[in-house]
C-alpha cells in the first residue's frame, strides 16, 4: 500500500505515550499512530453504518449488551447442570 508522508502535531505527553507503546511493542512510532488511524476510521465506519441502518449509537439499551455474561461457554450442551444444579 502506497504511503503518504504526514506531519501532526501531538502533545509532549502523546508523544511520550505513543513512544513508550512503540518501544513495549516492538514497533515504529508510525506504525502506533497508522494502527491507532486504523481503530478509529473502522469504530467511525460501524458507527456510520448504525446511523444508516437507523439505529442509534448512543441508544442506552446498547449497554445492557453482555450485562447478563456468565462466563459458561457449554451453557446450550449442559443447560440443566447449569439452571437446575443437575448433572
């Protein structure tokens, strides 16, 4: 992929913060910043598309999502040992 040179201007603390997760990954500072650009233009894209499918992103019924999250992952296979205290 064809790259474009681009100057931003951070704070000294994202500077120093984006440098430390560079340095813990093994990685360039540009490669942080593209992969955070990346994150982002991706969480905007889903949140586009919501809006078009006339859904609200800041709906609060959205937060109850997983509120119920048990931790079982063989619930459907042993659902009576679970609700019933069953073998």
């Amino acid at each position: 992929m064809a790259m474009t040179r681009t100057q931003i201007y951070l704070t000294e603390e994202q500077r120093r913060q984006i440098h430390r997760l560079a340095e813990a990954q093994h990685k360039t500072m540009a490669q942080v910043i593209r992969e955070a650009v990346e994150e982002y233009l991706i969480k905007q894209m889903d949140t586009e598309n919501l809006r078009k499918a006339s859904v609200n992103p800041t709906d609060p019924l959205w937060d109850i999502i997983g509120l119920g999250a048990s931790g079982i992952t063989d619930g459907s296979v042993h659902h009576d040992r679970d609700i019933y205290d069953e073998d």
